[in-house]
C-alpha cells in the first residue's frame, strides 16, 4: 500500500503499534549526544505550550518565507504591544492572535497557534500512567527473574486508585502469585506449552490485594522473553486507530478555522492578514495517536488536512501544520 492509494479504513491495529514501536527503535539507535539534547529539550515542553515564541521561533527557522516574504520583526502578542510602547486594541482582541510579525515590505501578519491533540486520549493515558507508576513503586525495586519458566509478567491493571498503604501486601502477594504459576508450569507439560503461548491468568481467590487492584495477569514465556524490568504492563492498543489518528486533526482544523472569535480579527487588530499554525507537539508524540504509521507520515498528514479543508481557510487566509519535535521539524501550507 503506498502513501498515494492510502486508505485509512483498511489500517490494522497491528500497523499503528508497529510504527510507535519503530519510532521508540528510531529513538533508541541515536548517538547518546543526540539524547542528550532531546531529553534537554523536553525539559522545556512544559513551557513551551505556554510560550508561543518557542513554538514560532521554531516554525519561523523551517519555514522563514511562511508569509511569501522574509519577516522584518515579530513579537509573542503580550510583548508586541508593550515593547513598542502601543496602546493595545480593546478586550479580547488585545491578547490576539498570538503573534504579530512585520513582512520585509511592511505586511501585518497575525499568527494563531493551535495544538494538534486529542485532549481526552491525554486524559485517559495520565491516568492510566499514574495507576501504573503507584503499582511500580509498591513493587519496589525488581529482584532477578529466578523462575524456571516466565520471562515477562504483564499487569493489567484495574481503574482504580492505588492505596499506599497496600503496597508491602500488594508485593507479597504478586511474587507468590508468580512463583505458584512457575510451579504449576513445571507439574504439568500442558501448561507450559500453554505458557509459551503467553498465559493470561486472574485466579486471584487467595490473593485479595491483587484482585483488588488488577484485572489480570499474562505470563510470557522465558525462551520468547528476557529483560531485567520483567513486570511490566502491556502496551495499550486503545489508542491505536487510523480513525482516531485522521478524525482528530481534521476536528482540530475545522474548529478553529470556523471559530468565531477570530471574525473581523484583522479590523480590530490592524492586520493585514491572518494565518493559523496548527502543531503537533510532544504530548501529542506522547499520548496521542501516531501520525507516522506504515507509509503515512506528516507529508501525507498535511494531504489529509488540505482535503479535509477543501480549499477554505474560514476566518484565517493561509493555514499550516508544523511538526514541533527537536530534530524532526516540518512545515506545510494546507490552505
């Protein structure tokens, strides 16, 4: 299937989480030098949602001629005013667009930044985040995998808030529950080929804590699986869908560009025009739905997003989508 017959209806779960996996590969081969430097930057994330001239300054290296024309200046929306000594339009319009940049021939351009994300998979995957890290504390520091059997124990984990007073029966209960599955793979030759075809197990009768907090617990086979964390959690495919993945932009797209309260913003703001930047960020990379899935990346993308807007920019005169990741920057016109 290549990128020009693409068809999202016909995505698998299988290729979305084969793409995350090879760009967690992709990560995992750089130079340390070079992670030093994303790691480094990531500090800034928290910020950088909250500083549009990271963003834009960003955007403006990629793509300098955005306009049709060198930038002479521009300032985030809060300093433009204030630097120049300029009284500022009336409310709302004075903390709007966020940024205002001067052309080389003297064109006001007005920049509005928008994230690309879906706000509820973010929602959903925090949560899910820190359910797993409590757990994780409560088991501790993981001894050596002594068992004859198990390579990988992953835990499926209830929706439910974790009791730090749970944590000493919790692991107690888990690393009995581990050796009694070794042991019932080594009684009886069915179970264990059974094992090695990973083993789902939530026989959680004599062990209240675990019931409590997990839903089940799968068991992979030591010949398939080594690793020194061995007690992990599965990777969640919930997320993992090519309609997600293409809905989600193009939600994005249509709700700011018909957005009404950046109607008449050029008269109320002196501007000559007005254009939207929508990027997608790291907690987009982190929490959302991969773009970049099997022969579909942020070129095909931004395709998707220039059909799905057919032509009109609604209240905005050029429209972009920008790639804001260290090392991985692109721009492209959609409108």
């Amino acid at each position: 299937m290549s990128s020009g017959t693409f068809d999202p209806n016909k995505f698998r779960v299988e290729d979305l989480f084969r793409a995350k996996e090879e760009r967690r590969k992709q990560l995992a081969s750089l130079p340390f030098q070079e992670k030093i430097k994303i790691v480094e930057r990531l500090k800034t994330v928290p910020a950088a949602f909250k500083n549009e001239r990271l963003i834009f300054d960003s955007f403006l290296n990629v793509c300098p001629d955005f306009a049709g024309e060198l930038i002479q200046e521009w300032d985030v929306v809060e300093e433009w005013y204030a630097k120049r000594a300029i009284d500022p339009p009336l409310q709302p319009f004075d903390k709007r667009p966020d940024i205002i940049a001067v052309t080389a021939s003297g064109r006001r351009i007005g920049v509005e930044l928008k994230s690309w994300v879906n706000r509820e998979q973010i929602a959903d995957a925090r949560k899910q985040e820190r359910i797993q890290e409590n757990i994780l504390k409560a088991i501790g520091k993981q001894p050596p995998n002594k068992t004859q059997h198990i390579g990988q124990v992953w835990l499926s984990p209830k929706q439910l808030r974790f009791d730090a007073g749970d944590d000493l029966h919790f692991r107690e209960q888990l690393f009995v529950f581990v050796e009694k599955v070794d042991k019932d793979c080594s009684q009886s030759p069915e179970r264990e080929q059974n094992l090695l075809q990973d083993q789902d197990r939530n026989d959680f009768a004599a062990f209240p804590i675990l019931e409590k907090y997990l839903d089940r617990v799968r068991f992979h086979s030591k010949v398939r699986h080594r690793s020194n964390n061995w007690i992990t959690f599965p990777y969640s495919a919930s997320f993992f869908s090519s309609k997600t993945m293409l809905d989600t932009l193009k939600r994005a797209l249509l709700t700011h560009r018909d957005d009404e309260k950046y109607k008449d913003l050029r008269k109320h703001v002196g501007l000559d025009e007005v254009y939207l930047l929508v990027h997608y960020d790291f907690k987009a990379f982190a929490y959302n739905t991969p773009f970049d899935a099997p022969n579909f990346g942020f070129k095909e993308a931004a395709k998707f997003a220039s059909n799905a807007l057919q032509g009109d920019g609604g209240h905005f005169d050029r429209i972009f989508l920008f790639h804001f990741l260290c090392g991985k920057e692109k721009a492209y016109r959609v409108i």
